[in-house]
C-alpha cells in the first residue's frame, strides 16, 4: 500500500483588496478596462514573488535549486487553487530543497520573503476519496498599489523520498482598473454638501439614520480632494464576497467648484466588501469604480457626526 507524502501549503498575500476572509465569486459582467501599464505592472510584482521565495529558500539551504517542472508527481499541479486574480498574470515555480519537509516548513513560518510579512500560521485539512491530507499554512501580507489590488502566493511543501523537500508556488494577482483623467477632481474645489444615510442590518441592528451637512474649511476640503484624486480603480477580479449584508452606508458628495459640481458616491453594502466610489460630472460617471477603502476613517468620522445629531 503506498504511503500517502504530506502536503504544506503556505499561504502568503500582497493584499488590501481582500483584506476579509470570506469567499468570493467570479464577476458576474466584464471587468473594466485596466491599460496595458497596470497590467504589466501586475505581471512584474507576480514574477517578483516567485523570485523572492527562491531568494528565502536558497538562504535557507545554500543547495536550493530552482526546477522547470515539478520535482514530484503530486506538485504538478497546484493541490489547492483560488477563482481571485487575472490567470494570465499568474506565476508558478518548483524547487528542490536539500532540507527535511519539518525544517522547511518552520523555516519558512518564521522567514518571510522579502516584500510580505507574517499574519500567522494556521491549518486545514483536504479530504477526497480515500485521502485525508493535513495541511499546515503560513499567511503572509504586504502593500498593493495604484496598479495592482496585491497578490497571494500559496506555497506547497512535499517530502521526498530522498529526504529532501519539493516546494511548489503558485501566484494570483488582480490588475487594478486604470483610472482616466476626468476621474480626477482638477477644479479648486471651493465647499463640499455631504449627504449621508446608513442602514444597519446586522445582528446588533440599531436601525437606520441620516443627515447631512457641509465642509467649506479650506484645509479640510483640500485634503478630501487629495484622497479622492488619490483612490486606485477597484480590482477588476474582485467578484462578490459572502459576508451578507451589514452596516449598508451610503454617501453623496457634492463637490462645488467653479465649472459646476462634481458628485462622489460612497458606497458599502456588506461586512465583507470595502468601500467603493464613483465620480460623476452632469450625472454622467467618469472612469471606473474606486477602491475607497483609504476614506474607510473619514467616511467613520461623518457617520458617528450624523449619528450623534440625529440622536
């Protein structure tokens, strides 16, 4: 009877767009257009991931060598794989590790490849027929940018008969939809009307209030126009998420310049998704959906402003 090989997987992530741990679907439409420079942009930090864990691996054993295709049967293909990123931007890589299965597996807990960090270990366990395989995941996280939403690169671990180890890596990174230069509030921006309404469904509902009212500070209206000209376009891979709905916050900004206003809808309908904006000039939406989560404490401020005058 064979002997069923253990199976790691480490998990590590160049993440913000999926900050919540919750399954996620494909998108029901067509992604939005992302530009050919995010995308490369995309492709270079997939390609920097596998190199980085190469890097850790021959630190860790001098004798580390890289391998065009999969030094074990079972690594040919990914053990476990994600419906997240652009597979095209995708990015795999094997290697042979002249170190035991245990010490690369605590070695690589305890050493993250340049670029991420550690958010802790954990473990789950894959059934099939007849197989029970356990597997012990280490996550790591680092910054996206305005290009690229961040990226996950799951890592497999397998003994080999030998006593060396198989490592395998796979990628999955999302390019960020490129923003146009109507998305950008370029007009001195002289007051902003916030209209705010939130709805509380979730298991502590407290029902729903509303309320709005100005900013006409200079200081405050100036840097609220530098975060908005500053959000990234939404992940274009970013799906729905299954956290169901909570705290539904709804935000209108009227941003009042001399050329006529420029409107800015905040929106958040589920515990699992991040905010999104969209930016309009005579009701007529210019460029993509923003990823919004940077005006996360802002938009928390105004809340707990309306809240507290509608008491």
């Amino acid at each position: 009877m064979r002997q069923l090989l253990p199976v790691v997987v480490i998990v590590l992530a160049v993440s913000s767009a999926c900050s919540y741990s919750t399954a996620r679907t494909e998108p029901a439409s067509p992604p939005p257009a992302t530009g050919s420079a995010n995308e490369a942009a995309a492709a270079t930090e997939s390609a920097a991931l596998i190199s980085a864990l190469g890097a850790e691996l021959r630190e860790a054993a001098g004798g580390a060598t890289a391998d065009a295709t999969s030094p074990t049967t079972m690594l040919r293909k990914a053990p476990e794989t994600y419906m997240f990123g652009d597979p095209a931007l995708g990015r795999t890589g094997w290697w042979t590790v002249p170190l035991s299965y245990r010490a690369i597996v605590d070695y690589l807990a305890e050493h993250a490849p340049h670029g991420t960090r550690s958010q802790g270990p954990g473990t789950a366990t894959v059934t099939g027929p007849g197989i029970v395989t356990s597997y012990d995941t280490q996550i790591y996280l680092g910054p996206s940018s305005a290009a690229y939403s961040g990226a996950e690169m799951d890592v497999f671990a397998q003994r080999m008969d030998d006593g060396r180890t198989a490592v395998r890596a796979d990628t999955y990174i999302s390019p960020r939809a490129a923003r146009t230069p109507g998305s950008h509030v370029n007009d001195r921006v002289t007051s902003v009307g916030v209209a705010l309404h939130v709805s509380d469904y979730g298991a502590t509902s407290t029902g729903h209030f509303a309320g709005h009212f100005t900013i006409d500070d200079p200081a405050s209206v100036d840097r609220l126009v530098g975060l908005l000209n500053g959000l990234p376009g939404e992940d274009t891979n970013l799906g729905t998420c299954a956290g169901g709905p909570g705290a539904i916050e709804d935000v209108t900004l009227t941003l009042h310049t001399a050329n006529g206003d420029v409107t800015v809808h905040v929106h958040a309908a589920y515990t699992c998704q991040p905010l999104e904006a969209t930016i309009s000039r005579d009701g007529v939406q210019q460029g993509p959906v923003l990823d919004a989560k940077g005006m996360t404490a802002m938009v928390n401020t105004w809340v707990k402003k309306v809240e507290e005058a509608s008491r």
